[in-house]
C-alpha cells in the first residue's frame, strides 16, 4: 500500500516538474519573441536618427555654400 501511495507521489512531483519546464520554456520564447521585436525597434529608431543627422549635415553644408556664395557676390558688388 505504502509503494503505491510513493509511486503516486514520484508521479506527482515528475508531472509538476513536467508542467513546470514547459511552462517556463513557454515564458521564455515569449520572452525572446518581445527581444527580437525591442531590437527590430532599436534598429529602426538608430536608422531614423542616423538618417536625421545626415540630414542636418546636409542642410549645414548647403547654408556654409550659401553663405560663401553671398559673401563673394557681396564682395563683387562693393
């Protein structure tokens, strides 16, 4: 009787130890699913901000031409 009663106790702690990894291991890919999202995220905004300061550098450098240009036609007309 006592075996038994065992046998349904090593049962029990084997199916909780069952239920519990593939509880976990279902937590987990969860888990790496929203990490691949936040990078994929990451990489983007990085993109976006790396496009912006190409932007500005642009436009800096249209002004500076600009200005040249000004300062000679200025220089021309004196």
């Amino acid at each position: 009787m006592n075996i038994n009663f065992e046998l349904f106790d090593a049962g029990y702690i084997f199916a909780g130890f069952v239920l519990g990894t593939i509880f976990c291991l279902f937590i987990i890919s969860k888990l790496k699913k929203e990490i691949k999202m936040l990078k994929r995220q990451y990489e983007k905004k990085s993109i976006g901000a790396d496009d912006s300061s190409l932007k500005v550098k642009t436009l800096e450098n249209k002004i500076a031409t600009l200005e040249a240009a000004l300062k000679k036609q200025m220089e021309n007309n004196s």
